[in-house]
C-alpha cells in the first residue's frame, strides 16, 4: 500500500526542486548552528569536570557534534540531488544512491531527535554525578599540597563564589569533613586535641564553612565559623535569623544551570530536526516523482510522487531482514563464537556486629574504604554499601533445626534457595532435584496431580526450581538446541517424580514447618551451607607449552568447619578443608596493581611422595579472608575445647564426599577412591589446582618454593597457638 501518494506536473516539480535546493542549504547552516551547539555544551561541562563524578553527561555534546557534522553532508548532497533534479539526463546517476542514502540521513535524523530527548532525560544523571563530585570536592578541600588535588581549593571557592552557593546540598555539607589543612591546625591547643578526640575518625570538624560561602550582599559582617552556637556571636539566633551565608547548594545551583543550558539547546535542535525532517521528506517526493519520468521521451509529463511505496511496516522489515540476516550467520560462524565467562560481583559479605549501627557506617562508608581498602578513588566515589538480612555465620546448624517460627524458617529458606539456585552451593542431582521439589511443594501446595504439576512448572519455568546451570545447560550453542527440549523434559520429569514422593492426597496439606525444616536439612548436608563468600581467583594449570598463564575465578566460602574453594563456572568444589588440615597466610602485593595474596598450606602426594601443597589466592579481599579465618579458628578453639584432637582421625571434605561412608582405607593416595570421588560436585578436585608442591624438611620438588615467614608454617589450627576467647552459650554474637 502506497503511503502518502502526490500528483506532481512539471512545473511543480521544478519548484519542489528549487524551493528545496534553498531548504537544504538552510539545513546546512542548521547543522553547522547544532555543531555550534555540541561544542559550546562540551565547553561548559568540561569547565566544570573537577566537580563531576562522571563524564556520562558528555554523551549529549558529543551527539550534538556527530549529528551536526553530518547534516551537513547530507545537506550538501541534497542540494547536489535537488540541483540534478532540474535535468531529467542527470537525475538517474543518483539512482543507486538514494537508497543508502536515506537510510544513513534517516539514522542520523533519528539520532538528533534522540539528543534532543537525552537533553531533557540527563538530568538524574547530572545531578548523581555532581552530588558524587562535589562531595569529592569539599574532601579533597584541604589537600592543596597533594599532587592532582593542588587546585581544588581554589576551584571550589570561585565554584562557590561564581554560582552563590555553599556545600553540595546546602552549608551544613562542610560540617561533615575536616576541610582545614592539618600544617594549619595548632595540635598543643587543648581546643583542637578536644575535637580531633570526639571524632571517631579522628578529624578536625567544625560547624564552619570557607570564606567564598560568604554573601556580600549581607549587611553583617560574615560569620562562617561557630554557625551553630548562638552564645559565640551578639544578637545572634541560629535557628530564627538569615544566615548571612549562601544558602543554595552548589549542585542545585550548577544542575539548574546545565538544565537551563541544555533545555534551550533542545529547543534549537528540535527546530533544526524539524528542518532536517521536511527536507528528507521532501526529497524523497522529489526522487519518486522524478523515477516515473526516467525512460520516457516527454520529460514534462505529469508524473506521482510518494512517500513510502509500501506499509510502514513492511518498509522497516526491508530494511531490516537483510540486517538480521547477516547477524544470524555470523552468530552460526564458528569465526564469530565467543565464550561468556559471565559477570562476577567483586564485593565483600561482611557480617555486623551487635555494636554496629548501619546507617552510620552507610554514611561513612566512602572514609572507611579509604582508610582500610586499596580500591582507587574512581571506584571508592561509585561504590555503595548494600545492607541485607542474611544468616548468621557463626549460628550452629544444630540451633537452628531447633527453630520452628516459620517466618524466621522462611528467611533462612528464601537465603538458602537463592544460593542454590545461582550455584553459590554447588550440589549433586539427588540434591537439587529434592530441593526444587521441595520447592514447588513450598510454593504451590503438595496436592497438584501429574497435569498441574507439570503445567505449574512450565509456567514458572525450570530455573525458578533448579539452578541456572542446570536448567539452561552448559554445553556449546548448537549442543544446547539439539539438546535442550529432551534435557529439559528429563529434568522435569525427575522433579515430578520427587515431587510425588513429597505429595500427599487433595483436601490434605503438609505443614509449612515441616517442609521448610525438610529444605533446610537437606542444605545442611552440604559443607559449605551458611559460609561467607568471598571472591577470588586461582591460577589455571599450563596444558601447553605455548599456552599462557591464565586465571579461573572462585567463590572461597569460610565457616566454622574450614575453607572451600569452588569453581565459579563449573560449579563444583576445588578445595575443601577443615581448620586442623591447613595453613594459612595473607601477603601484600609486590608490584603495585596486583592483588592480594591468600596462602593456603595442606598436605598431598606427587608420584607417592607425601609433600606439602600451596594454593594462591589472587585477591582484593584476600587480608579480610585470613582474618576471618583466624577468628574462626579462635572461636571454635575456644567453643569445642579438646574437639580437634577427635577430629584427627576423621576424614576431610577434600578426602569422603557427603553420603559416602569412611571404611575407604586407602586414603588420600588411595587411586580407586580418587576416580570414585570426581563423581560428586561437592568433593575436592585437587588434581586439576596449579599448586606449589615440595616436601615438608626443605627438599623442594621444584624452584617454585615462595619467599614465606617461618611463622606461616608454625600457625596450624591444631596447635595450642591462639589465645581463647569468651563466647556465649550459643555462636550467634561472634
């Protein structure tokens, strides 16, 4: 179906022709008037960078410029088209043109449209960006003799002076950091010793405010110090009088500025897209009319001009089926395949202690990440804290079946299922498929039959019932569609039938308790159950000569048992060990941009040869983890007593898999029991670990032996080393 379909005789096409020459070299100037634009908003944002936490922002100018300079080709080439228009012999050399041609001005139309949008749209953008800046600005206030920071002083002062503003949302923000330079405080005054005391940080803070906070139109001389004490100033009340001070914050103040600037941009370029608009639609009736004319003798004939020769939609898929059509071929070409490692949350869990007041430490959080992180200030300024309600670590599984409050039984459940379901805890088939039927029998009762058990899992999908890994499959793309619709009927099948096991007749239900109770004793089979989880990374073995060193991510959980280190991607257990099996130590650094370093020390067997294996631990959080491990250590020491002597004798997790009974007498060189043990996810692979082997009395097996304290090998978890500690009856409050 034609679109907008014209009859244009030859005169008409002749003025189409002129007026629109005219017009597009009216746009022309449009497009270098928006260039104009871009760069004069560029300008002033970038005067205003030391400020600005980001440089998102930018993305409006840097549009305004691109579009800019291409309206101007295509203008350019619209009055070429338009001028040729005028002889019917030199139309048809266009011909084969037009039609990338629109396209190129259509996307570039659009485009300008969408920066007049994004002039609108930027201002939570601009306003998160400067809140983060300024906050930046007023800290670094008093660093003039730091490199990089020298010139913020004065950057803030004509800030606040140029704009009449105070602080970041008002005056109040410099009562919240030492703004005054330590070479200029006077340490022996007891006034100055009073304050730096009082603070928990121990900075100088003053309810005072710098000089270009001042209001000069203010008929009392300024006071910008003591702002809130009324006895230290005559005829003065804080509460009740004007502060002879800005009040406005400066990012108030610079977000309305930048708005008001990029609003009236946006109108200006609104007025050139719509310039730009009439000339593409123009040209294009232009073109059309001017096609029917081609191979006819009479060349003043009345000819008909449109604007789309089909549907609008049958238009835009013409356009991109071609598109899509290529995407597809690339996405089946092994040249094109590519391996999604998935995206890993470096965050430390950190669990608080009765004493800690949250919205303090939400507060204070970017100080204390300087003061105890080595993150770079980039990523110190973006980084916010995350308060969740999470179990505790040091609770004793055997307390908490002791529970039977079902909304403390859900949280521990909802916890639980989530770290299931993102293969936080790795397990076996048995368990995830008891899990998810527990599950389902939580969520939708225990009395559906086979129809509506099946149904109710279509629906919600198998990844809302077992773990991602497991639902989607982990093989290749075209073994995952030949497999997919067989995989996921066998998975739905096996959650069936341990749903039927758990089902009970219609018009009976199970308790809630007991479910829940169920789901949880199943969790508790697993080692790692409640750990905290820290992130890591371990070096890949070498397979080649020519292969390069690489690294494997791991999540290391640490509990009251022991370590477990486990493979982010392939979800399964790497390294499991109790206190009284290792030993551990925490190294910086040696070149500044590496990560911290945990040492994990435990014994092993090469060739048959019993020697001593180290583990490297690449990580950021990797001083935070030998901590938690000695407190740990320390308080099951001082909790269980003579406990470790007993356990001497049992098996580790990296040596019985859950479920396997320990009559294995072969032990940790035992091979038959090695190949038994790969079965399960959640025993110890320590056969595919780069580690660092030699024997214990200093014979090294190879050159590989690091530069280690002599307390590294001292500190066992069995020895008597660690000082007790008082504990309460149950492990909650550690």
């Amino acid at each position: 179906m034609v679109v907008m379909k014209m009859k244009f005789p030859f005169e008409k096409r002749v003025k189409l022709a002129q007026g629109l020459w005219l017009l597009s070299w009216c746009a022309t100037v449009a497009g270098a008037f928006t260039f104009s634009l871009g760069c004069i908003l560029k300008t002033e944002l970038r005067r205003r960078a030391e400020v600005m936490d980001n440089s998102d922002v930018h993305v409006v100018p840097n549009t305004l410029m691109v579009v800019g300079l291409a309206s101007l080709g295509i203008n350019y080439f619209a009055s070429k088209i338009c001028q040729d228009a005028l002889d019917a012999g030199r139309f048809p050399r266009w011909k084969s043109m037009l039609k990338p041609y629109f396209a190129v001005s259509c996307f570039f139309t659009v485009l300008m449209l969408l920066s007049v949008i994004m002039s609108y749209a930027m201002k939570g953008s601009l306003e998160s960006s400067l809140k983060v800046g300024l906050r930046n600005g007023i800290r670094f206030y008093k660093d003039t003799d730091t490199p990089g920071r020298c010139f913020q002083k004065q950057n803030i002062d004509r800030l606040q002076m140029e704009f009449q503003c105070c602080g970041n949302t008002d005056f109040k923000d410099w009562f919240e950091f030492q703004w005054i330079s330590n070479r200029y405080l006077d340490f022996s005054s007891k006034e100055v010793k009073d304050r730096i005391k009082s603070n928990v940080d121990g900075r100088y803070l003053v309810d005072g405010v710098p000089f270009s906070c001042c209001n000069p139109t203010s008929p009392r001389p300024c006071i910008q110090y003591q702002l809130t004490n009324n006895s230290a100033h005559y005829n003065y009340e804080y509460q009740t009088e004007e502060l002879n001070i800005y009040l406005r914050g400066c990012r108030e103040a610079l977000v309305n500025y930048y708005m008001g600037l990029m609003n009236t941009i946006g109108a200006g370029v609104l007025s050139v897209f719509l310039l730009q608009a009439s000339v593409l639609v123009s040209l294009r009736f232009l073109q059309t009319a001017m096609e029917a004319v081609e191979g006819s003798e009479n060349t003043e004939i009345e000819t008909e001009g449109y604007l789309l020769e089909k549907s609008v939609k049958e238009t835009v898929m013409e356009y991109i089926e071609p598109v899509m059509n290529h995407g597809a071929f690339k996405a089946s070409s092994p040249a094109y395949e590519q391996q999604e490692e998935g995206i890993l949350l470096k965050r430390a869990e950190l669990q608080l202690k009765a004493r800690h007041q949250p919205y303090k430490l939400c507060r204070q959080w970017q100080d204390l990440l300087y003061r105890f992180t080595e993150a770079s200030e980039e990523d110190i300024s973006q980084d916010e804290p995350c308060l969740q309600y999470r179990r505790n670590v040091f609770y004793p599984k055997s307390k908490e079946l002791q529970i039977n409050d079902e909304g403390v039984l859900k949280l521990l459940y909802e916890e639980a299922r989530g770290n299931i379901l993102s293969g936080r805890y790795p397990c076996d088939p048995e368990h995830w498929t008891g899990l998810g039927a527990l599950s389902l029998a939580l969520h939708e009762g225990t009395g559906l039959d086979g129809q509506q058990c099946s149904t109710t899992i279509r629906k919600k999908k198998l990844s809302s019932f077992l773990p991602a890994h497991v639902a989607m499959g982990s093989g290749g793309l075209l073994s995952t569609l030949r497999g997919k619709s067989s995989r996921q009927t066998g998975l739905e099948q096996n959650l069936m039938e341990e749903y039927r096991k758990i089902s009970t007749p219609a018009g009976s239900s199970a308790e809630p308790t007991q479910l829940l109770h169920q789901y949880l004793n199943t969790c508790h089979a697993l080692p790692y159950y409640g750990c905290a989880f820290f992130f890591g990374e371990i070096d890949k073995p070498v397979q080649g000569i020519l292969q390069r060193v690489r690294r494997k991510a791991v999540n290391v959980g640490i509990c009251l048992e022991g370590v477990y280190v486990m493979d982010v991607k392939e979800k399964h257990v790497l390294l499991g060990l109790h206190f009284n099996e290792l030993s551990w130590d925490h190294s910086y650094p040696e070149e500044q941009g590496d990560s911290h370093i945990l040492w994990l020390e435990f014994d092993g067997d090469e060739d048959g040869t019993p020697v001593n294996k180290l583990l490297k631990i690449y990580s950021k959080q990797a001083e935070l983890m030998s901590g938690f491990i000695e407190f740990c250590v320390e308080l099951k020491s001082a909790s269980e007593g003579g406990a470790a002597a007993e356990m001497d004798g049992e098996l580790s997790p990296s040596q019985q898999p859950a479920g396997q009974d320990g009559g294995n007498k072969n032990g940790r060189g035992g091979r038959r029991g090695m190949l038994r043990r790969q079965s399960s996810v959640v025993c110890s692979r320590v056969h595919s670990l780069n580690t660092i082997s030699y024997v214990d009395n200093g014979k090294e097996i190879k050159r590989l032996k690091p530069k280690r304290a002599a307390s590294f090998f001292t500190r066992q978890a069995s020895a008597p080393t660690y000082s007790a500690v008082q504990v309460t009856e149950s492990l909650e409050q550690g």
